[in-house]
C-alpha cells in the first residue's frame, strides 16, 4: 500500500469521491485520512461542497457546434 503525503492526498481528493482510484491507492488514501485529522476534514469539506453544489444542469451544444464536431469526428476517422 503506498503511503502518501498530505500534498499528495490533496491531489487524489476528486478521484477518490469518484471512487476512480485503483484500490492499492485508494487503500493509500484511507490508511492517511484514518491518521491525519487536517487531511480528513479537508475531504468532509470537499463532500459537503459537492453535496452543496448538486449535479449542474446539463449544457446542449448548439446546433452548427455539434455539426463541427461530427464532421471533425468523421475526417479523424478517414485519417
């Protein structure tokens, strides 16, 4: 299980609320917050602004955008 530093730990933060982290990392983050208090508050605080902010309402592209990027989607897959 890797060990990190409480900069380190900063930079897992969103991962692991995604729960995107490998588990011998995400095992790392725990066995850290488990001993540091400053590091656990900092993710409480994390969680309760996501949980604060809520899902954002979904953007919708407009139309000559969407049509740029299918053409640029179709050319990339001739090359």
């Amino acid at each position: 299980m890797k060990r990190f530093t409480c900069d380190e730990l900063a930079g897992l933060i969103t991962a692991y609320l995604e729960d995107a982290l490998d588990r011998p990392a995400r095992d790392g983050v725990r066995a850290h917050l488990a001993c540091c208090e400053g590091c656990e508050r900092y993710v409480e605080q994390f969680r309760a602004t996501i949980d604060a902010l809520g899902d954002p309402p979904p953007e919708k592209l407009p139309a000559d955008m969407r049509d740029r990027l299918m053409s640029a989607f179709r050319e990339r897959r001739r090359l």
